[in-house]
C-alpha cells in the first residue's frame, strides 16, 4: 500500500469516519490535491479497507473559458475510468463583488446541495497543509482575532454555505467549532481528510506513483488574488527565514485550534470537573455537541462506544429544567444534578455492542 493511502486510512480512523454503509462525496476540480484524494479512496475501496458509495462531485465555474470545460472532460474521463460515480454542477452568472468568495460560495451550494440529494454524510475536499498556510497568513494579514487565526478545521457542519470573512472566520470557508463526527446523521460536514498530514508536494507524488496527469488551473498564476500572492511571493520570502514555514504555520494554527478548544471546556466545567449548565442552552448546537464530547472523552478517557443517541440524551438533559434525570451511556451515566452534569462509571458495564 503506498505510503499517502496508509496515511488517508489512519487519519480516516483517527477522526472516527464510518467506513461502511454511507455515502460521501467528493469535491474534486481536477488539480493534483482533489484528484490524489480520490484515486485514494478508490483504492481503499478496491482494498476493502472501505465499504462506502463514492461520488465526486466537480463544479465547472466557466471562469476560464476551454480551460473550464476540459476540467471538466478530465475528471468525467477519470470517473469513468474508476467506476466513481460523478456528479456536476455550472455556475450561472456570478453577482458583482469579490469574485473568489462568489465562486467559493457557488461550489459548496453546489457540494451541499448534491450532499443533501443522496443523503450524504460528508463532503470530502482535498485541502491541504499548505492550504492551511496561506490561509493562516490571510487572516494574519487582515487583522483576524483568534478564531480566525485557527485556520482551518478538520471537520465542521457544511449546512448553510461558508459564512463571510466579516464574521471573524477563515476566509477560506469561514468555519465554526469543529464537530463531533456524532453528527453526521443530522446534516452533511466538511471534512478534509488530508489538512493535517499531506502537502501539496505529496499530492502531486501521488498522483504520478498513479500515472495521472492532474489539470493545472492557470488562475493559480494570477497575482491579482491575494491568495497567490502570498503564494508565490510572501511564502518564498518567508522560506528564507524558515525552510518549514508551510508547517510552521499550519501547526501554528492547530496550536490555536487547541488553544480554542481548551477555552470552551473552561468555560463549561465547575472546578470539580463536571459540567456546568449555566451559558449551555445559549450556545449553537454543534458547539455543544462538541463540548459534551470533550467532556465525556475527559472524563471516560475514550468516546468509543458513543451514539448520537448518547449525545442527544444530554442535551435533552441541559434543555430540560428539571433536576435529578439520568442519561445512560455505554459504561456509564450523567446525572443533571445541582446545575451541573456529572459522570458517574457504572460499576457493571452495559452490554451495548461496539460501534
């Protein structure tokens, strides 16, 4: 097995994604990162390592006239040739304004929309480490408070479409808390299988160990966007400092990410650990999913064996006002008691099966 298709699986493990009976779609526009990605879920299919129904999902924005169609040709061609299905989508005239975040914001209505048709419970693109980067100096750039700086996150609800970059968020997708892969029957997440681990270099590597010839997109030259700016000359520059630069900044950004995250859960626990209801019911969903998960893996040291029924029980704990319910979990139990939710170990495991 090569090298990046070990890697997609064990990353795959690590952010707990089913590997069996569900659908994903892929996003792929035909460059070496999308297309790598693809050809290496194929291939975890071929080796059953996966049991899923892919579906790549290309979005032609007509920006760049035959250049645009024959992206579109390649990975009709490439589909074809691995028996993926394909799914494509055209942009329709873009409104005035900034024209990357309109196309941006046609592609994921697009990969939301064809999501929410096959009853998909993921979005999968082909971000990578130095996609996370550029997207960390943007932000730096503009002046963007913590959250911004958090770069991208791994997993995070897709519905909606990207906010904007006024809503102090990346501005490549503008994310919120990352969430709980426990919530992948509620709606379609973003998930971006190789943030953390791939580079660009590696994504080409790949695609050639295949013998693929990825498109090109020549807009990538285009030095009126800021992004390839700081692509093709802040980054260089910053190489000369910093040989790693790329995952100086990407880690950088992880380490915010953590940072964040540590924050949430200080504002939720009382100092003997256990969870406080106050400022819970005022929070977004996924935000509170996420810190129910962090506090049940803080306090059963794994989140193995948790539902999404699980989950849900809590949170019909939190919204409920009365006191002294129980919500049972594999192992154990939470019991809303005093304004608070405290775990408790049973001292006879349940015999609910692995999930």
């Amino acid at each position: 097995m090569h090298n990046f298709v070990r890697n997609l699986i064990t990353e795959w493990r690590r952010l707990e994604l089913p590997v069996e009976n569900g659908t994903v779609v892929v996003g792929v526009s035909g460059g070496a990162d999308s297309v790598s990605l693809l050809l290496a879920l194929h291939r975890l299919r071929e080796t059953e390592k996966l049991n899923l129904r892919i579906v790549a999902a290309h979005f032609n924005h007509k920006l760049r006239d035959g250049e645009s169609a024959a992206d579109e040709e390649f990975v009709g061609r490439l589909t074809s040739e691995h028996r993926v299905e394909f799914a494509v989508g055209h942009s329709g005239a873009l409104s005035n304004g900034n024209l990357e975040q309109n196309a941006r914001s046609s592609r994921y209505d697009f990969l939301k929309r064809t999501a929410d048709n096959l009853n998909a419970y993921a979005v999968l693109t082909g971000h990578t480490i130095n996609d996370q980067a550029e997207t960390f100096l943007m932000n730096l750039i503009r002046g963007s408070g913590p959250e911004g700086l958090c770069g991208m996150k791994t997993i995070r609800p897709i519905a909606g479409g990207p906010p904007r970059p006024a809503d102090g968020c990346e501005e490549e997708d503008g994310d919120a808390a990352e969430t709980s892969p426990l919530l992948f029957s509620i709606s379609p997440l973003l998930v971006r299988p190789l943030l953390t681990w791939a580079k660009r270099g590696d994504t080409e590597e790949y695609c050639d160990a295949r013998g693929v010839e990825y498109r090109y997109d020549t807009m990538n030259e285009d030095t009126a966007f800021k992004r390839v700016r700081i692509r093709k000359i802040l980054l260089p520059l910053l190489e000369d400092f910093n040989p790693k630069i790329i995952e100086t900044l990407a880690n950088t950004a992880g380490l915010m990410q953590k940072l964040s995250d540590g924050k949430l859960m200080r504002n939720h626990l009382a100092t003997d650990g256990e969870m406080l209801l106050s400022g819970l019911r005022g929070v977004s969903q996924g935000e509170l999913y996420h810190a129910i998960r962090s506090w049940l893996q803080s306090k059963r040291g794994t989140t193995r064996r948790l539902q999404l029924k699980h989950i849900v029980a809590i949170e019909r704990l939190i919204l409920s006002t009365k006191s002294g319910r129980v919500a049972e979990l594999p192992g154990g139990r939470v019991i809303k008691s005093a304004g608070k939710l405290v775990y408790e170990d049973n001292k006879v495991e349940n015999s609910d099966a692995d999930i």
